[in-house]
C-alpha cells in the first residue's frame, strides 16, 4: 500500500501544472476584462503559487512524512500565502473560493491514477484520511494569517488616524494651540499625552490652548487623563488654556470633583488669544 500512496504522490507532483491551470480557469471564469488585465500582472506568479500547493499534497504521499510534518508543511505555507493574498488586496471570500476546486481536481488527477493502477479502495481511503484533512489545515491557517494581517493593517491604520487627530498648531514662539474635534476615547486620550508632552517640548511651548468646543463627550476616565495631561504640561512647564468647554463636558468634569484650581477657563479661542496678547505672550 506505501508504494501506491508514493504512486499517487509522485502523479500529484508530475501533474501539477495541468491541475494548477485547471483550478486557475475555473476560477476566472466571469471576472471582467479589467479583472482580467490587472491578473495578467500576476497570472504566472499565481500559477506558480498553485503547483506548488498542489505539489505538496504529492510529496506528503511520495516521501510518506509523518502527521506533525505533514500539517506544519502546510501551516507554513498558510502562514506565507495568507499574506501574500492580503497583500495584493484580494478579499478573503474570494481567495477561499479556490478551496473546492482544489479539492475536486486533486482528487479527479487522484482517481483517474487509481483506476489506470487499478489500486485498492483501502488505498483510495487511506488517501482521503491524508488529504482532506490537510487541505482543512491549509485553509484555517491561510485564513487565520490573512485575518491577524487584516487586524494588524486596522490597528496601523487607527494609530496614524490618531496622530493626525491631535492637530497641535504653533501661533507664535512658544505659543500653540490644540482644537480638539469629535470623540476622545481612551485610546486617543492616551496618544493626546504622549503626542502634546512630546510637541511641548519639540516648540519650547510656554503657553497651549487647548479648544474642546467640538467635544461633544467626554466620559469620566477621559476626562481624568485630560486633566493628567495639564498636570504633566505644568510639570514640564507649559501653562495650558482651556476654551470652549460644553455643558455637558463640563457637567461630567465636575463630577469628577477634579480641581480647577490651576487652569485658566476662557469661554472661547477669541478671549484666550486676547488674553495672551495683554500679557504679551503672543
């Protein structure tokens, strides 16, 4: 029975090609022209990319490699693929599409060598035993590859959202302002003390305005970091003007029963760069 399982693997691999380009139509079949012309780039790189995957069902049965092997072989190649896809910002529905006719052209190259051997159904069962739980295992770890990419390539794109989201605008030699607009979460909360204490020091601030007229809310964690936020401008020191606090942001600062103590409050940016210009910090 090994020697028919080798067979049958060293079929896989001689035939390759052939069941590449036959998955490869089949999945092209009524994609647009210009689908067409952007795969043209690529067509021979994919082609490739599919013998190989198919090869690899054929070198587990011609070289007989153990469970572990086999599943790490293709764990490895989930891992690989499932970027590459991502990268070429294929979704990850349509790249799963391959997995049928993947599964019906293996086996079709599988069966039309059984008959021509005339092998036996336990050999036909054993191959089964192999394969289809192989292919599972590609799958699950090309998707779970593509999805943590597809994660990661969110998480990047929250943190450069976030960057641009503390807009700290110098006015004058030490002098800055910084207009807050829309939510302030705990994440973006967090990046406002590490960006503001870091912009501080880089344009030797004396002074920061900080705007929340377009805060609509502001919870009560939040609210306590933008206060740590003034106590560490001070300890470094900048003097920070507070303009622009709704009623109901400051309704929740209150609860708080935060100090107000050391910030100045003007009711808008017009007064508090008026004030500044009176003491000719502007």
């Amino acid at each position: 029975m090994n020697n028919e399982l080798q067979l049958l693997g060293a079929r896989i691999i001689e035939k390759k090609y052939e069941v590449a380009k036959q998955v490869h139509q089949n999945r092209i079949v009524g994609i647009s022209e210009e689908e067409r012309k952007q795969l043209a780039q690529i067509e021979e790189e994919i082609l490739n990319i599919r013998a190989h995957f198919i090869s690899l069902f054929g070198k587990i049965l011609e070289q007989q490699l153990s469970h572990d092997q086999a599943f790490q072989t293709f764990l490895d190649w989930g891992k690989e693929i499932g970027q590459y896809i991502f990268n070429l910002g294929i979704p990850l529905d349509e790249a799963l599409k391959d997995t049928s006719y993947y599964r019906t052209y293996i086996w079709k190259t599988i069966q039309e060598e059984a008959k021509a051997q005339n092998m036996s159904a336990d050999t036909i069962f054993d191959v089964i035993s192999i394969i289809d739980p192989l292919l599972d295992q590609a799958v699950y770890s090309f998707s779970l590859t593509y999805v943590h990419s597809h994660q990661a390539a969110l998480e990047e794109a929250k943190k450069d959202f976030l960057k641009i989201s503390v807009p700290i605008v110098p006015l004058s030699t030490g002098v800055a302002i910084l207009p807050l607009i829309g939510t302030v979460d705990t994440d973006r909360a967090k990046l406002l003390m590490e960006e503001t204490l870091k912009e501080a020091v880089n344009l030797k601030l004396s002074h920061l305005i900080m705007d929340l007229s377009g805060v609509m809310v502001v919870d009560t964690m939040v609210a306590d970091q933008i206060f740590k936020i003034f106590s560490a401008l001070k300890l470094v020191g900048v003097r920070t003007l507070i303009t622009g606090i709704r009623p109901e942001v400051a309704h929740t600062m209150v609860n708080l029963g935060l100090n107000f103590g050391d910030l100045t409050m003007r009711t808008n940016l017009q007064q508090a760069v008026s004030d500044l210009q009176k003491k000719k910090a502007l």
